[in-house]
C-alpha cells in the first residue's frame, strides 16, 4: 500500500499527512515522524509504506499530525 504524498488521513484519533523526507527540512523522516518510537511496521495497513524502496514513486516519506482536532 502506497499512501501519494500530500495525503491526509484518520489514523486512529489524529490526522496525519504524507510528507515527502526533506520538504520540511530535514534529510531523514522517522525523527519527525508521528510513529517514531512505536512498532511502525505494525500500521503499514493503515499508513503505506515510508520506505522508497517499497514506495511506487520511490520517494521517502513520514508521517505528521494535521490540523488540530477539537
């Protein structure tokens, strides 16, 4: 599964966006990630992949919070 870059999605109670690594600054996602430090592999259900090398477009992504949820 391949979440497209830009896509803004429910996961669990939060949304989460698709950033492509390096947009916002930084060379590596997974610090920045939402899942960092969380069995990630465990979601790829509900995620995608963030890796490139399993991605379509072959771009590294991460996962941030979107918006705020009241």
């Amino acid at each position: 599964m391949t979440r497209p870059i830009g896509e803004v999605f429910t996961f669990f109670d939060h949304k989460l966006i698709v950033v492509e690594d390096g947009k916002d600054g930084y060379i590596t996602g997974c610090a920045r990630c939402e899942l960092h430090c969380k069995p990630c592999e465990l979601y790829y259900g509900i995620t995608g992949h963030c890796e490139g090398y399993r991605r379509f477009d072959r771009k590294d992504v991460h996962f941030v919070k979107f918006g705020v949820d009241f």
